[in-house]
C-alpha cells in the first residue's frame, strides 16, 4: 500500500515495491534487485539503455557543436589563422618564383658573349667594352674635326661667278649654302646683310655668302627688280630661291625676321629643336 508520503509526490501505484521484513530476510540481494529495476523505471530508462548511453558518452570524436558566442569566436579565429598561414605560403611561393627568374634570365648579349667566348676569343676581345669605348672615343674626335673643317661663323663675299659655282660645287655635300644678291644702293639689301652677318655667327654650321649682283650673269630685270634676293643650295641642288625679299620682309625688318623666315622654309633649324647637348657643345666651342 501506498504510503502518505509517496501519494503527495506523486509515485504511481505500479511503481511502489514491497519492503516488507519478511522479503527482505527471505532474498536480500533480489530485492536490491529490484529496487534498482523499480529506480530505473522510475526515471523512464531500461537498464540497457543506460548502459548504451553511458557508452556513447564515452566515445567522443573530440568535434564540438557548439554555437554559443565562445565557439564562433574560437572559430573565427581559426578561419584568420588558417587565412594568414594560406597568404604566407603564397608569398613565400612568389618570391621563390622571382628569385628563379631573376637567377634564370639573362640578357641576349650576355649570352652572345658568352658563345664568342667560347668559339672565337679574340673577336670576344674585339668586341668588350673597353675597346668599344675607344672606338666611340675615336670616331667622336673623327666627327668634330670634321665638322671643324665645316664651321663658317661669318659672312663670305663671292667676287665673281666661278667663285659664286665654286661655293656651291666643292661644298661638302651636308653643307647648307645661303647666298645673298643684293645692290649697295637699295636699303633691303643693306638691312639683309646686316642680318645674315649675325646669323653665321649664331649658325657657324651653314655657309652665308653674299655676291653683288653686278658680279654674276643675269638679266637686267632681275638686277633691278629681283633684289634683295636669296639663293639656297645643298648637295649642288637649289632648296630654296626667293626674291625681292621685300616684299615679304618689308624695307625695314630685323635679324629676327630673317632668322624666322628660314625657319619657316626648313633652311635652318630652330633651334628650340636641337638637342641641349649639341647646343652646349656648340657654346663652349664659341667660347
């Protein structure tokens, strides 16, 4: 029967095993038994089951479900190292990659070099640096004498007509050759002597000739309507043939006009154009 004690908590009747004297004299072990049976029922549990349960406890794989706000972090934390060791290894991978390139490319003259080397050595030795040098250093010198032989740097007076063919024919053939026509009597002419005696100071590399023209053959017309007049040659070729030059320039112009008006028709270089090592070496050739 029931007792007071088992009807407030609630046991059922068919839970409720006996404790009598006289079981417990009879069979102690068994009714330990069955106590623990009537526990386990009790709790809703089989005794396998608790034995199968206790052995899954037992084998864990060591991986956790856990979600809370400690596992995501841990687990982010993970995901950042795992990133950073990944990025390491790539860089180390690249670097790798560039130090094989750069031990592994070499230039096509080095290699060059290297075959002359092997098969003709006294080409190789032809070809180093030292003597290459020395080559450039010679033909430099080889270049400015002649070029020296070229400078001008003031105005020429021709005489006559063989003189006048003379400047033009025995030039060199990469000689630029101005020449002016002009009669003393009229102002333009004056005015462009004055000019292109400036010039061929400024232009030492192009021959400024003047000629009356009285002093060569042309016709009458052209001596009194064709000055002031200015004649360009090169390689015996006329490049440029312009006359009564005031008509384009006016009576009264200016070294300046000139010097712009040869520009304009490729006679000479501007010499905003020219390299500033040229113009350097020009300058201190002049002084």
């Amino acid at each position: 029967m029931a007792t007071l004690e088992d009807k407030i908590l609630g046991e059922k009747s068919q839970y409720y095993c006996s404790s009598s004297s006289e079981d417990e004299n009879e069979n102690d072990s068994s009714s330990d038994k069955e106590d623990e049976g009537c526990r386990d029922d009790a709790l809703g549990m089989p005794t396998e089951d608790k034995q199968m349960t206790t052995t899954d406890f037992s084998e864990w794989d060591g991986t956790s479900s856990n979600t809370g706000p400690k596992g995501v972090i841990k687990d982010w934390q993970r995901f950042k190292q795992i990133e950073s060791e990944r990025r390491a290894e790539q860089e180390r991978e690249r670097l790798a990659l560039m130090k094989k390139l750069t031990l592994t490319c070499r230039s096509a003259l080095e290699e060059e070099r290297e075959k002359m080397l092997e098969t003709d050595p006294e080409f190789a030795e032809f070809m180093a640096d030292e003597f290459l040098l020395e080559h450039q250093k010679q033909r430099m010198l080889e270049l400015m004498a002649k070029a020296e032989k070229l400078r001008f740097g003031k105005l020429i007076t021709l005489e006559n007509s063989e003189e006048f063919l003379k400047a033009i024919d025995e030039e060199d053939k990469s000689v630029t050759i101005i020449i002016h026509i002009y009669r003393k009597d009229v102002s333009g002419c004056r005015a462009m002597n004055a000019s292109l005696k400036e010039l061929a100071e400024e232009y030492p590399f192009v021959k400024f000739c003047k000629v009356l023209v009285s002093s060569i053959n042309v016709s009458k017309h052209f001596k009194k309507e064709g000055v002031p007049a200015l004649l360009a040659y090169k390689n015996g070729q006329v490049i440029g043939n312009f006359v009564h030059l005031t008509d384009s320039l006016g009576d009264d112009f200016f070294t300046s006009d000139v010097e712009s008006f040869l520009i304009e028709h490729s006679l000479i270089r501007d010499k905003n154009c020219v390299p500033a090592i040229i113009q350097n070496n020009d300058d201190s050739e002049s002084d």
